[in-house]
C-alpha cells in the first residue's frame, strides 16, 4: 500500500467509499502489527505465541498512551 504523496493523492482518498478506507486502515493496521510482531521475535528469540501476544499488547498500549501524551491528554 502506498501512502499519499501530495494533494492529488489526498483528494483521491477524500472520494473513496467508506467501506474502501474501512479496508485501507484494517490493512495497515494489520501491516503494523506484523511489522511489530517481527520486531518482538527478533528481540526474544523462542518466544511462544502466548508470550508475543502479550508484548505485543503492551506495545499497542504503550503507543496508545504515547500519542494521548503527545496531544496533551
């Protein structure tokens, strides 16, 4: 998935169905959690599954409360 790179890009996004951004932001959102995933693997080598669920849930709440203390929450 490409991201928007000027105006032109923003105003095709802008026209899109709701249901096409639903899908565009369950991709990326899927995208960033493999991403993330890959770098908790790396990070423990022989993790079980049950252990990289949970990492990965502290890291979706620490950048949850991240982004609330960059907006002034």
């Amino acid at each position: 998935m490409l991201m928007p790179k000027g105006e032109k890009d923003l105003e095709r996004l802008g026209r899109l169905r709701p249901e096409a951004k639903v899908a565009m932001m369950m991709d990326m959102t899927e995208s960033m959690v493999r991403v993330c995933a890959e770098g908790v693997r790396a990070q423990n080598p022989g993790i079980s599954d049950e252990e990289l669920m949970e990492k990965l849930r502290e890291r979706l709440e620490w950048s949850k409360r991240w982004q609330k203390h960059k907006r002034g929450e």
